[in-house]
C-alpha cells in the first residue's frame, strides 16, 4: 500500500511540474507569434509602399495591444482620399494574446529630421497623431526609424526597422538599437 502512494505522489509532482513548463512555453509560443505577425507586417508595408508606389503605415497601440497596417487610396466616386486597413493572406490588424504586451515603442520620424521649408512635396506631419505610434513606409523604400519591444514578463523580442533602407529585423530579447540618423553633410572628409 505504501509502494502505491509513493508512485501515486511521484506521479503527481511530476504532472505538476509538466503543466507549469506547459503553460510557460505556451506563454512563449504565444510572445513569438506576436513578434513575428508584427514583423511580417512590417516587411509587407515595406514592400507594398514600393510596389503601390504609396505610403503605407503600422498603427501601433501600445495601450489596446493591437497594430494594423493601413494605406490612403482616393475613392473614385467622391475623389476623397480614404484610408484603407490592410487585411489579406499576408497580414491583418492582430490583436495580442493576453500576457503578451507591447512593452517599448521608440520611433523618429524621418520628416521630423528635415526642416519644413525643405520638405518639398513630402507629406507634413500631422499634428493630431499620437507622437511614437505610427511607422511610415514611403514609395522610396525608407521608413522611419523604429524599435518595439514585445514581452510576456519574462521573454521579450525586439523589433527594429531601419530607416535607410526600411529593413525589418527580428532580435530574441533586449537589443541596443541606436535610433541616430546620420548627416552626410557633417562627416568629415
């Protein structure tokens, strides 16, 4: 009898300790899904605003857990321009799971670095956005500089899009991703 309860104990520390690495790994899984829908939709506006020869922007809600990618399109009856959420076999608006968070949001706007009489046709800056929740794919293949940070408490993913060249990266982790925009006209021969 004794021999029994013992297996019977043994069997359920062991069943205990096996639902506890489920759920973290599964808690896991979940951070890395996410990380990687916002890389994926990242690299398709990038290379949507190329094709389509338009801008093409990730709204983040760090408040909601939600990021969509959107694009302006003129509508041809009232020749108004309306904006157009993106929803496809390649990406759509992703709410996160719960647990998982998007814990940093760091973005500079690359028409904030060009004085305003310099823009020339490019679009200004609107002033009723939410500073740090929109990333700009432009028709050129730049984008403005950004990190995300996704994490569950324990694990984290880094996110970052280049600016030069609006290359999407993907990191396990925390990373030092440096946000300098470099001016070619102050380097030194």
């Amino acid at each position: 009898m004794v021999e029994i309860l013992v297996v019977v104990v043994i069997i359920a520390l062991m069943a205990g300790a096996s639902a506890g690495l489920y759920m973290g790994t599964f808690k896991n899984m979940q951070l890395e899904k996410s990380a990687k829908e916002f890389y994926l939709a990242a690299k398709y506006a990038r290379l949507a605003a190329v094709e389509k020869q338009t801008e093409f922007r990730m709204v983040i809600d760090k408040g909601e857990g939600k990021f969509v990618v959107v694009y302006k399109k003129t509508n041809p009856e009232t020749q108004e321009q309306e904006e157009v959420i993106v929803s496809n076999p390649y990406t759509k608006p992703v709410t996160l799971p719960e647990g998982v968070t998007i814990e940093d949001v760091m973005i500079v706007r690359s028409i904030q670095l060009i004085e305003p009489e310099k823009r020339g046709d490019q679009e200004s800056l609107d002033e009723n956005e939410e500073p740090g929740s929109i990333i700009v794919f432009t028709p050129y293949g730049t984008a403005d500089s950004a990190v995300i940070k996704f994490g569950n408490g324990k694990t984290s993913f880094t996110v970052s899009v280049s600016p030069a060249t609006g290359k999407v990266k993907i990191v396990r982790g925390e990373t030092e991703l440096p946000l300098d925009i470099i001016d070619l006209d102050e380097l030194e021969a």
